[in-house]
C-alpha cells in the first residue's frame, strides 16, 4: 500500500501538470496530500509534516535563490555577459570561437538564467557567423551546452541548490561535483555535437538578430570572472576546512572567518555586495535603478522557490509514511546503484512532463528518504545531485519551453530543432551520468 500511494502521488502529479495544466507549486502539494492519505497519515500528522517539509527546505533555499536572483540580475544588466563573451573570442582567436561560447556558456549560466543568457549573447553569436562564414550551430551548440550544464549541475543555480538541500549534501561538495562533471561534458558535448551539426545543417544568423557592438560601459571581463567566482570559492573554502583539506586549526580568528565567509548565504551576500558596487555605482546607476533591477529578478525567483518547497513536502512525507524506507528496501534487493535510480526518477519525469525544475524536484523527493540509515561520504551525495540533474537535463522536447526557445532563436524547423537540442540534451545526460557512474566506482567501489 505503501509503494502504491507512492505512484498514485506521481501519476497525480503528472496528470495535474500535463493535463489540468495546474501550476507545479500546487500539483506537488496535491500529489504530497494525496500520498500521505492513502499511505494512512492521519489528517492532523499530514498536515504539520507538510508545514515541516516546506519550512525546513525553504529556511535555506529561499534565501540562496534570491540572492543569486538578484547577483544574476546585476551582471545581465551591467553587460557583463557579452563582455566576456568578446574578451574570449579577441583572446584565443576565431579559430577557438566554439571553445570561447562554451566556456562563456559554463560561466555565465551559473548566476543568469539559462534563457536569459542565450538570448542576451544571441547578437555574439551572430556576429560569429557572420565574421566566419560558418553555420550558425558551430557556435550556438556550445554556448547551449554550456548553458544547460552549468545551470542544471554547479550551485548557486537553483536547481542544484534545491535538489542538494533535500538530500542533505553539502554544497561545497555539489559544486566540485558539478565542475568536475560539467566541465568535461560541456566540452566534449558542446564541441562534439556542434561541429557535427554544423556540417550536417547550414544556419545563418537570423535576420532579427542585429549584431550590435559591445557597450562601451560594460565591465571588464576579469571582473566579470572574479564576481561569479567569488561565492564558489568562498563555498570551497569553508568545505576544504571543514574536510581537513585546509588546514585551519580550529577556534581561531582564520578558521571562524572562512566559517563564516563560507555559509552560502554570506558568501552569496557578499557576492551582491560587490556587484552592487562594482557593477551598478561605480558604473553610474543610481541605487534606485538597482533596487528596480534588483527586485524584478524576484518573479523567475519565486516560481523556483514554492516549487522547490513543495518538493520538500513530498519529500517530508514519503519519510513519515515510512514510503521512502520501503523504497529503499525495493532498492537495495535489486542491487540498483542509488545514483541510477535518481538519473532514471528525474529523466522519466522530465520526458513526460518538460520542467527540468519539477523533474529535480521529484526525484530529490523520491531519492532523499532512501538516504536514511546509509552513511555516504559527502561527496558521494554531491554525485546524487549530478546524477539527478543529468537526468532532468535529458530529451528537452515539445513539453518544454527550452524546445521553442532554441528553435525561435536560431530559426531552426522542428525536426532540426529535435536533431539539434533534443539529441543534444540527450548526449548531455548519457556523459553525465556515465562520468558519475565513474567517478563513483573508481572512489568508492
């Protein structure tokens, strides 16, 4: 009965996002109400284990999602995006333009989001067709590879943030995770399928797409670099000493300054802090234009953040049902790897209903009570947070707003777009978890 009130919960989900196109915030509450009275909680117990679940996930995420909102904000507005995007071309040439857009892609990803990147860096892209005479794929696979890599597996994207804080993984862990297997997939991916691509299907940059110079105030390209890393790094700072990797002898002034530095929420402060200064007075732009900016990154936000806390109720009740355990349970006399587990919960979601964001959530929900009672190295749960993003990456198709995006952008068909983006995004999810599947068996049998 158990893992029945489990699949009715998902086929409730499912049904209610597809069909009744109910927004994915109250389908999750619904499918979590749902579970927890077939599995037998009695309605009281249901209804304090749901507030327990949004407010022990939201106590964090809400926080981290809306900083990194507002640093992403900052950084589309000031032109930095573009600026490094051309400071990359003019540095390794033409000839490594692909290369530039992936490694642009990787970079900016993490604190814009993803359809926001792409289409502020679409002029770029036009400006190297028409310099190279090439088609436009050789360029515009990689900056989407790079896009959708870092944007789905290295904090403080959302997703990542969200997923790591249901299965209780440190997010210093997650971002090595997600460097050490982004990285990798988004230049053999990236590089691999738009050269392949390009010789198979000629594009021309689209004709609304003005190549536009760069803004002779945007900031400069190392500052760019050095604002986006400075969370990241503050992040590993703390989780290198923690881990005993830097060795900071505890109870000092060093030691409680990077504990404190490192905490994403100050790190992620101290981010904004410099890029308000930085980025917007420095620049000219009075206090009031920022706030503006500043809260109108808050409506993208705030859909993220009641869909990631109604994956914590999910969560939260799958463990007071007992459902997670008897999972684990199924699991564990199957021999299936935990990590493909969570690649196949977050891919199956995401192929039947488009939200790579709903697809995290899900499986996050469906992984994290079968983590109770196993003790796993931090890092090995940081490889759960990749596994499940390269599943939610897979086979972006006609369900997913990503789909008509890159098909507008680039003026492909539709069957060029299914060639172009989905195989793309499917290659992408194959590496993935084939590297985590590695990573996991090299350094931990």
């Amino acid at each position: 009965m158990l893992l029945f009130s489990v699949f009715c919960g998902i086929a409730l989900l499912l049904l209610l996002v597809l069909y009744a196109r109910i927004p994915a915030f109250m389908a999750l509450l619904l499918a979590s109400l749902t579970t927890g009275l077939l599995a037998g909680l009695p309605p009281q117990k249901l209804v304090q284990c749901m507030q327990d679940g949004m407010g022990s996930t939201l106590g964090f995420v809400a926080t981290v999602v809306g900083l990194g909102a507002f640093f992403g904000a900052l950084l589309e507005h000031s032109g930095g995006a573009q600026a490094l995007a051309s400071w990359l071309i003019r540095t390794l040439g033409l000839r490594l333009a692909p290369f530039s857009m992936a490694l642009t892609g990787f970079l900016i990803s993490i604190p814009v989001f993803f359809d926001v990147a792409f289409i502020i860096l679409m002029p770029v892209l036009g400006a190297l067709q028409r310099r190279s005479g090439q088609s436009l794929l050789l360029f515009a696979v990689p900056l989407l590879t790079g896009l959708a890599v870092a944007h789905a597996f290295v904090p403080p994207t959302p997703g990542p943030v969200a997923v790591a804080r249901i299965l209780g993984a440190d997010l210093g862990w997650t971002i090595v995770a997600g460097i050490l297997v982004g990285v990798p997939v988004t230049l053999f991916c990236g590089l691999y399928w738009g050269k392949k691509m390009a010789a198979r299907i000629r594009v021309a940059a689209p004709a609304g797409v003005p190549e536009r110079a760069e803004r002779q105030d945007a900031p400069p390209a190392w500052l760019v670099v050095a604002l986006i890393l400075t969370p990241i790094v503050l992040i590993l700072l703390e989780t290198s000493a923690r881990s005993g990797l830097l060795p900071l002898a505890e109870r000092t002034a060093a030691r409680a300054a990077v504990d404190l530095l490192g905490t994403p929420f100050v790190a992620l402060l101290a981010a904004n802090l410099l890029a308000w200064i930085a980025l917007g007075l420095r620049r000219g732009y009075p206090s009031k234009i920022l706030l503006d900016i500043t809260t109108r990154s808050l409506a993208p936000a705030g859909a993220i953040i009641l869909v990631t806390g109604a994956g914590g109720v999910f969560k939260q009740v799958l463990i007071e049902t007992g459902a997670g355990k008897m999972l684990a349970e199924q699991l564990a006399g199957r021999q299936i790897p935990v990590f493909v587990l969570a690649f196949l919960a977050a891919a199956t979601v995401r192929v039947l209903q488009g939200s790579a964001t709903v697809a995290m959530i899900t499986a996050a929900g469906i992984v994290a009570p079968m983590l109770a009672g196993h003790v796993f190295h931090p890092f090995q749960n940081a490889l759960l947070v990749v596994a499940i993003a390269a599943g939610a990456t897979t086979s972006s198709h006609v369900n997913d707003s990503g789909f008509w995006l890159v098909k507008q952008y680039l003026g492909l068909s539709e069957s060029e777009t299914f060639r172009v983006w989905t195989m793309l995004t499917t290659l992408i999810a194959l590496c993935a978890i084939g590297l985590v599947a590695l990573i996991w068996w090299l350094g931990f049998g």
